[in-house]
C-alpha cells in the first residue's frame, strides 16, 4: 500500500520464446500484425486477414503463444480440444495449417519435427509481445524515479486488449491463456492506479476502481485501492464503508475474513494516520499473527434423522489421529443434504480439531467453480499467513498450505465440490488433519477417501423433518395427507423443507391443501420453491453443466415412464450404440443426476424426472425429436418381445401380423435369457405400452402386450398387465380402429380369465369376434374364438364352448397356424371331459400334444400335457396321468408360469385324491394354494379350497374342512358360479341325501 510495487511481468508458459530469437529463420515479414488480447486477428498493413472458423484460430492463437517454439501435433490436438478429440483430430489439425499457410505469408507457418511454428514476425507484430515489452519499459521508468512515464508506458500496454482474451476461440489451451492474461491484465491494471495514487491522482481514480470493484468484487486488492483514493478524496466514511461491505461479502462469498493488509487499512483511516495523507516509503507487511479459524456454518437446528451415515463419518473422522489424513466424500443429487449432513458431522467432530475448521463452497455444481489458488490463498489467509508471503502459482500454495497444517489438527469441509482435480490441491496432507468434502459427483478417482452416497431420506425421516418445521399439532391431525405431501417431495430433504416452509408460513392452509397442490405433476416443482430457495434451480445447477451430448440423454430418458431403464432400453431411446449410450448414463450417474438402479439398470429420482422432461419440453428441438426417441423405445420393446414369444412357441403365426417395428430389438438364443429379460423388464414394459395408448403408436403398443401375454399369468405382473389392456382398449375404441380393439380386447378377455372374472372376458371375447370380422385379422379371430371357447367352458356353457372351439380349429387351420389349432384341440378335449366324452377328450389331449411335440415347443406342449393329465385321470390311468402333470408341472416351474404350476398341483391334489392318497392330495392342494395366491382368481381359489376340504375330511381333519368349504362357498355363491350346489351338499351331506 505504501510505495510503488514493480510492474508485473506476463506469466509465461514455459514454451515461450521471443520472436526473433536464434531459432528464426525465415526472413521478417515486415507487414504481417497479429492480435490475441481479444479477438484473434490478423493484418497484413492495413487488410484484415481471414484467420477462418473458430477451430482454425485456435490453432493460430496456440502456435503465436509459444512465440517461435515449435508445437507438436500431439500438443494442438491437447490445446483445441483436450482429453477427448475427436477421431480425425491429426487430419483437422493438417487442415487448419494448410490453410492459415494460403492467407499468411510465406514461411510464416512452417512445419517441422511432427509440429507447427510461427517464425519470422518483425519487434511488434503480436500485441501481447508488445504488451510484455511495454510493462518491462513501464517498471524501467518506476526503477528511474520516472512515475509519470511508468504511468503513461503502462496506460498504453492496458490499451491493447480489445475486449474478452482469445474471443471465441474454443478449447482448453485457450481457455487457460484467457485465465493468464485477464489475472495479469488486472494486476498492470492495480499497478498504473497505485501509480495513479501515488502521483496525487486520486479523485480521478475513484470513479475507476468504483467500477472495477463492481466487476470483481472479491479483489481486494482493488477494494484496498479504492479506501485510499476515497480517503485521500475527504471521503473518509465512504472509505470506511468499502470495508465493511468487503467483510461482509467475503464472509458471505467464502466464509473468510479480510486479508491483514486491508484491516490494517480500516484502522489507519480511523485513527487519521497522517501517514495515509501522502506517499511514503514502502513498508512490510506486518506478520499475522497465528490463528484458530472457525469458519464452519451454522448447523440447521432442525437436523433430522441421517443417524448411521452421522455415525459412519463420525468414525473416519475420529480415526484422523494417527493417520496421514482422513478424507470423506460424500456425493449425491442436489437437495439431497450433503452440506446440511457435513456440516452436522463437522460440528459434532469440532473437539477432535482444536487447531480450527476450514469451510469453502467451491461453487462446482455452477459455471464458475472457485479456482484451487484462490481458495488456498482464503485458506492460508485463515490460517494467519501474511499476504505478501503467499506465493502466486497453484503448486507453491499449495505446498505452503501443507506446510502450515504440519504439526495441527484442523477440518477442512470442502463444500460443493465440482471434480477430484478441484479437490486435491486443498487436501491437507499431515496427520491428524481430515477432509469432508460434498459433490454432486462420485469421488471415484479421489485417492484414499472414504465414499459415502447419499440417497433421499426414509419415510419416517421425511415426516419427521416435515413435522419438525410444521408443527406436530398441524400435522397430528392429517397424517396421511402428510405423508402424501412428502411422497411427493420425492422424500428429498430440500423439497420437504421448501414444502413444510410454505405451509408454515400459511396459517390458513391445511396439510391436505398443499398436499393437493403438489399432486399436479406438471406444477409439482414450481410450488416447490421458497424465497431462494427451489427444487429446480437445484436441478438447474447441475443440468446447466452437462455437456450436450449429456444434456440430451438427460432429457430424453426422463420422457419414458416406468420406474427405471434398462441400457439396451436406453440405447433405443437415445438411438445410440449400447457402449456410447453406458457411457453417457454411467457419467450421468457420476453427475447424481442419474441413478444406477442395478448393473445395466438405470433410474431417475421422480422429482429429477419431472425437471428432466421440463427440459425436454423447453429444449429438445425439433419437438418431434420427443417423440421419435419414444416411438424407438416402443419399437425395441415390439421387436425383443416378439422374439421372446417365439423362442418359447417355434413357428407360432400369431407374430405374424404384428406391426413391423421400425428399431430392432436383442436377440435370445437361449429361453432362460428370454426368459430373465421379459420378467426383469416386465414392469417398464408395461408402463411404455401404458404411455403408448396414443392413436400412432396404439396399434404397436397392443401388438406388444399380444406378444407378452405371459405376463398375465406371472402373478406379480397380472394386475398391471390387465389394467394396461383395459386402457388400450379404452382408447382404441375412441379412436374406431376395430383393429386395435380387438386384439386389445382380446388381451383383456384373456387377461380377465386368467383372475377369473369370466363374465368380464366373455364379454370381451364376443365384442373381439364381432370386430375381428370387420377389421378383416384372421388370427384375431382365431384367438377370440379360442379365449371365448375357454371361458364359455369355465362358465359351464359347453355347448357354447364347443362351438367356439371348433371354429377356432377351423380358422387356425385356414391361415396355416398349428400351434394355434394344436391349442384349440387340448382346449376342445377339456370340453369333451367335462361332458363325460373321456375316450375323446384323450384322443384330441394326445393329437394336440403330438402336434406340439413336432414343433419343439416346449411350454405348449406341457399346456397339451396338463390337458391330456385331466382326461388320463378321468380315464382311471393313473399312473399315466401323474408322468403327464409331472412333465407339465417341471416344464411351468422352469418357465416361470407360477399359475399354469400352481394350477397343475391342484390336478396333482385330484388326482391323489382318487388315488386313494388323501394325505398327499391335502399337501399338494396346500401347495397349490400358496402357489396361486394374488393370481388365478377366485374361482380357481375356490376349486382348490373344496379338493382340499375333500382331503382333510379324508384323514379326519373335519373341522378345517368344514372352514374351507365354508370359504370355498362364500367364494362360489359370491360369483354365482354352479359349483357352489356341489359345496353346500359337502356341507350338510344329509340335506343333499
């Protein structure tokens, strides 16, 4: 503050070299200028070169940065597009070269070692070689005692930047040199206004450092510059002002207090140091004194719950002693509370560190991530190092920092953090230090920390920290809207503190008021929004720093519905190879922005969701492109699913007539894997078809729930994939397409008799025989017949299944399908069985298996073989009929068809029966029961709770006979099925009598 400092010299890179130096060797070229503190340019006299697209100028700023020294390709690639380029980054970099050689001058750009050079430039031809030569004469003048044309050298240097550094060049290089000219720039800039100061200029230079200050308001050294020129200027309370609104915004911006230097200033201006009237001779610094900093902030009063996760830090913090350092990264989606959990566990461990606590936020989930120097130089600061004996450069600083930190015991909570690369220059590195550190990225490549991913809270923990901040009497009273309110926060600890803040400040709202207004999905995340604080501009941090490739996938993997995605489903999405399309998610996850359900799966969190497909719908352009990435997902799910029916039925035409998909999907060359596929994606399945039922994607996403029919007999898929063919239907109907509607209903009547609703599925099978004729799709009706026939038989209308069984046989083999006719034969032979024709019933059971048999389908034919079980048992064979289920039963198992398993055990249970084996038949029926729970319907339940009576009467046991016939009646009366007279005669065999 006192004297004048030397003028800064230009930080170099270490490559550079001044033109004109021995390695020139072209000859000068008198008329050739070059600009690089701002725009990159180029003249040659007074004709203004073009130097071509961004890329190619790049190339230029980087070689007439190195001044003469030649740059290898492999450097330019590293400089234009850095640790990513792009495949034919060598043959860019040729090109760029080749041209910019046409527009200069010759032997100008030469070639040589593998690498490029700019030689041959005349003294003055680049003006930041200009610039450099003018600082070095403005600190010869201030040497010489001659201010006044120091002032005036340097007022010329400031001169020649034009604007922003390397305007509009891209890369990493020059985003670096931007940083490096700009820091030096400003610290030219600080030295012509001590000058300024010194030569008595100071009400000229108020209004300057006025607005310097507002353009780099955590500068000190300005704001320092700035309380002299005002105090020198009689304005000694305004001065004392600039202080205090430093203090406060460094308190604010980074937790730390003003550096000794500016302090010492604040007390000079109020004690009216004479010495501050006039320049005086430069005096030191004086040293800081050592101190404690306490810079952690406050911890929220009403932190709730997190009690392992406090415990877990608790104990690597604790083991801090003894070790070279302890480190925890936690990582996890904005909102979800890692400043507000690092900041409790930091509290909690303050006595472990009696030497101080370090705090920063680190800005990296914004645009302007807090450079590593910068903040060590705030650490050093805190920890009572001298300005004047902080170094300039990253490395040194650092090595300071560890240095000072030896032999203490302080925590260093490192907020916010944006990379490992951000973190680790501000490690400690002494024992008896220890680091907590907060990202919305996974800390994988951060050496020796301990990572901890934190996930969204409990219910419990939600309602409770809901409850905390409303009031136990308010939320005592409704505790499920409460609940609903915080089920839709999503159970994010900041979603459930805006929410609970707004109804707390609401005295006329109830609980069930707010939980209503967030029920609305599509306003869901602007009620979620506080004074500054909002779920979305959370979200917004860490969307706005994804690069585009990213920003895109992030957007359209949150439009498909269904809880998570699979990669390959994602690919399809993306319409990316599957190797790109991990990439990308796996970075997403890095990003928390993404979650990883399971390997290869993929999920959002529901609010993350909602913000996604907003960006979708602001940003994706063409807006079509919205639904082409979910019209490619249908797609996937069409071509894969068909393949999954045919690996378990070869040859079966009812894939025939599905739409032909536009995007093709995996392939299976074993059934298991088939298998595995069509049940782990189930439920995301089911929800794209749901999301589909739209009049031009409705006729695929029925073909896709036709060809996944398995999933209505799954047991844990049965429900959904009902109400999903009800929904089809639904809008089928609306949109008259008696095509769609058909096979929809189809679905549906199928569905509905699998849960046992038959006089839903007759209904529904006879509306499909009547389209089908209309929409001319021959196996449609093929297939209304057969599901129709199957149920007229579970009514006890054979004469109406019969027919519909016939015509089915006939109809299949018009169009040439025998596994369809092979189906209609079994299901014909249980009709014949229930009509006491046994020796048919076989015979047609034997021709549809054999058919099945010839076509290796191995789980329709053990459907053939439970029906051939059936008419054997009645036939009196046994034997026969038990190898029959037994077949059936192993070949269900191994498929996964739990109601077709469960449904031959109860066969097994009847035949045990009349096998004389009741004590068996009573294990089975059990079995079965177990089996069919939540699938098959109350009708089937109740066929087995009367065979299971049956055995139990059998061994003795009547009084729990008696309880499942009562069952079973209550059941059959309630449906009004004819089995309920068989039930009641079970219950009072003498009014029977």
């Amino acid at each position: 503050m006192d004297g004048v400092p030397r003028v800064p010299e230009v930080p170099r890179v270490p490559e550079q070299r001044r033109p004109g130096s021995s390695t020139d060797t072209a000859e000068p070229a008198a008329a050739l200028r070059f600009s690089v503190l701002g725009p990159v340019r180029a003249w040659r006299d007074e004709e203004s070169l073009n130097t071509g697209s961004p890329q190619q100028r790049a190339l230029l700023a980087a070689l007439l940065l190195r001044e003469g020294r030649t740059a290898t390709a492999a450097e330019l690639i590293s400089a234009l597009w850095g640790e990513e380029p792009p495949d034919q980054a060598l043959a860019a970099v040729r090109t760029y070269a080749s041209r910019l050689r046409k527009v200069l001058d010759p032997g100008v750009l030469v070639s040589e070692s593998g690498g490029y050079a700019i030689r041959g430039l005349r003294e003055g031809a680049l003006d930041l070689a200009t610039a450099q030569d003018l600082a070095t004469e403005a600190e010869k003048a201030k040497n010489a005692g001659d201010l006044c044309h120091a002032r005036d050298v340097l007022g010329r240097a400031l001169a020649l930047w034009d604007g922003e550094v390397l305007a509009g060049v891209p890369g990493p290089y020059a985003e670096a040199q931007r940083v490096r000219l700009e820091e030096w720039r400003l610290q030219l800039l600080e030295t012509r206004l001590d000058m300024d100061l010194e030569q008595g200029c100071h009400a000229e230079a108020v209004s300057e450092l006025t607005a310097l200050t507002a353009a780099h308001p955590l500068r000190e050294r300005l704001r320092e510059l700035l309380m002299l020129a005002l105090y020198r200027s009689g304005r000694q309370a305004e001065a004392l002002a600039v202080y205090t609104d430093t203090r406060r915004l460094l308190a604010d911006e980074l937790g730390v207090d003003p550096r000794p230097g500016l302090r010492e200033l604040q007390q000079r201006i109020l004690q009216a140091d004479p010495g501050l009237a006039e320049p005086s001779a430069p005096r030191a610094e004086p040293a800081a004194a050592p101190v404690r900093p306490a810079q952690l902030p406050a911890t929220v009063p009403d932190f709730t719950g997190r009690a392992a996760f406090v415990s877990e830090l608790g104990e690597v913090l604790a083991s801090a002693e003894g070790r070279v350092m302890a480190v925890s990264a936690l990582a996890g989606i904005g909102g979800v509370g890692k400043t507000t959990l690092a900041v409790h566990v930091a509290h909690q461990a303050r006595s472990a560190f009696p030497d101080g606590q370090l705090y920063v936020d680190l800005q990296g989930a914004g645009s302007r991530a807090a450079e590593p120097e910068t903040v060590l130089g705030a650490f050093l600061r805190a920890l009572g190092t001298a300005d004047s004996a902080i170094p300039d450069s990253l490395e040194e600083r650092a090595a300071l920092y560890r240095s000072v930190l030896d032999g203490r015991r302080v925590l260093v909570l490192l907020d916010n953090a944006r990379d490992a690369a951000q973190v680790r220059p501000l490690l400690p590195g002494t024992e008896g230090c220890a680091a907590l550190v907060t990202s919305r990225v996974r800390m994988v490549d951060l050496a020796g920390a301990h990572l901890v991913d934190l996930d969204v809270m409990s219910p419990e923990e939600a309602l409770q920290l809901f409850t905390k901040i409303v009031g136990e009497e308010r939320v005592g009273s409704e505790r499920k809207a409460a609940l609903d309110v915080v089920a839709a926060c999503g159970f994010l600890p900041l979603a459930i503190r805006i929410a609970a803040s707004r109804l707390a400040a609401r005295r006329t709202w109830t609980v069930s008021v707010l939980a209503a207004k967030l029920a609305d999905e599509r306003r869901r995340l602007d009620e979620l929004q506080a004074g500054d604080l909002a779920v979305k501009a959370t979200f917004e941090l860490g969307y706005g720093a994804l690069e585009p490739a990213q920003a895109r996938a992030f957007r359209l993997l949150g439009l498909a519905d269904g809880p998570d995605i699979s990669l390959a489903a994602a690919a399809a999405v993306l319409d990316l190879p599957v190797e790109d399309t991990e990439d990308l998610l796996e970075s997403l996850v890095d990003t928390s922005l993404l979650e990883s359900a399971a390997p290869g799966r993929y999920r959002y969190h529901d609010l993350v969701r909602l913000y996604a497909r907003s960006c979708a719908e602001r940003d994706e352009w063409p807006p079509s492109d919205r639904g082409a990435a979910l019209s490619r997902l249908l797609d996937f799910y069409l071509a894969t699913v068909a393949g999954v029916y045919l690996i378990e039925r070869p040859g079966d035409r009812l894939v025939d007539p599905l739409a032909t998909p536009g995007y093709p999907g995996l392939r299976f060359s074993d059934r298991h894997a088939a298998q595995d596929w069509l049940y782990a994606e189930a439920v995301s399945l089911l929800a794209c078809v749901r999301q589909s039922a739209q009049p031009d994607t409705l006729r695929r996403a029925v073909d896709v729930l036709w060809a996944a029919v398995d999933l209505a007999e799954s047991g844990t898929n049965s429900k959904e994939y009902e109400a999903v063919a009800a929904r089809l239907q639904e809008v089928a109907h609306e949109e008259k397409d008696p095509r769609a509607e058909a096979r929809a209903l189809i679905t549906l009547a199928y569905a509905h008799s699998v849960t046992g609703r038959f006089d839903l599925a007759d209904e529904e099978a006879g509306q499909a025989r009547e389209l089908t004729t209309a929409s001319d799709d021959p196996l449609a009706s093929c297939w209304s017949s057969n599901v129709g026939g199957a149920v007229a038989m579970y009514q006890g209308r054979y004469e109406d299944s019969e027919q519909h069984f016939i015509r089915a046989i006939e109809n299949f083999r018009a169009v040439g399908d025998r596994p369809g006719e092979a189906s209609a034969l079994c299901n014909l032979s249980r009709t014949h069985l229930a009509t006491d024709r046994t020796r048919s019933a076989v015979a047609m059971a034997q021709q549809g298996t054999a058919m099945y048999d010839d076509m290796g389908h191995a789980l329709k034919g053990a459907n053939g073989r439970y029906a051939l079980g059936l008419a054997l048992t009645r036939s009196g064979k046994l034997a026969e009929a038990t190898e029959c289920l037994q077949q059936a039963l192993r070949v269900f198992q191994d498929s996964r068809q739990r109601l077709w398993e469960g449904m031959t055990v109860f066969r097994l249970a009847e035949l045990d029966l009349t096998a004389g084996r009741p004590a068996q038949a009573a294990a089975n029926a059990e079995m079965a029961l177990t089996l069919l729970r939540g699938i098959g319907g109350d009708w089937r339940h109740g066929n087995v709770l009367t065979v299971l009576g049956r055995a139990l009467n059998s061994i003795g046991q009547l009084g729990r006979a008696q309880v499942c016939w009562r069952e079973a009646l209550d059941i059959f009366e309630g449906l009004k099925a004819p089995e309920a007279d068989e039930v009641r005669g079970l219950l009072n065999p003498a009014a029977v009598a």
